[in-house]
C-alpha cells in the first residue's frame, strides 16, 4: 500500500493537480490494491467449497487479508471526510 509520507514535494504536487486531493489519490490506490489481491479470497473461497483447509489457506494469505482489512477501514475514513 502507499505512504504517503514518503512522497516528495514534487510528487505531491503531481498528485495534487491530476486527482485534486492526496486523499482521492490515496483512495483510489487502495481500491487498486483491493481488486489486485481479490484473487487470494476467490482462491479461499475455491478451496473450501472444493472441501480443502481453510486453515491453510488462513495462514498463506493472513498478511493480505490483513492488509485488505486495513485498506477497506482507510478507504471509509477517506470517503467519509470526502462527502
């Protein structure tokens, strides 16, 4: 995911004139990251119903998933101060 504390002034200011605001920005990498790694829950979901663990697939994908989880909360932050 990005952080956007490591970016530069100039990137700043890139970001600012093509999307209006970092928020938007930052949103809309989320987004992007959530849809790249919707494979690893389909894959979850395949196994199971094809009768495999889901304890291993858990332990496999527990950092995305993680990650996913912090991605959708940021994303309601940044829509509710965007509306």
């Amino acid at each position: 995911m990005i952080d956007i504390t490591k970016l530069t002034e100039k990137e700043l200011e890139y970001i600012n004139a093509k999307y209006a605001s970092i928020e938007k920005y930052e949103m809309l990498k989320l987004k992007e990251y959530l849809r790249d790694t919707d494979y690893c829950v389909i894959k979850m979901y395949e196994t199971v119903i094809q009768g495999g663990s889901i304890i291993e697939m858990l332990k496999e994908y527990k950092e995305v998933l993680t990650q996913r989880t912090k991605a959708r909360a940021r994303i309601n932050e940044l829509e509710g101060r965007l509306n």
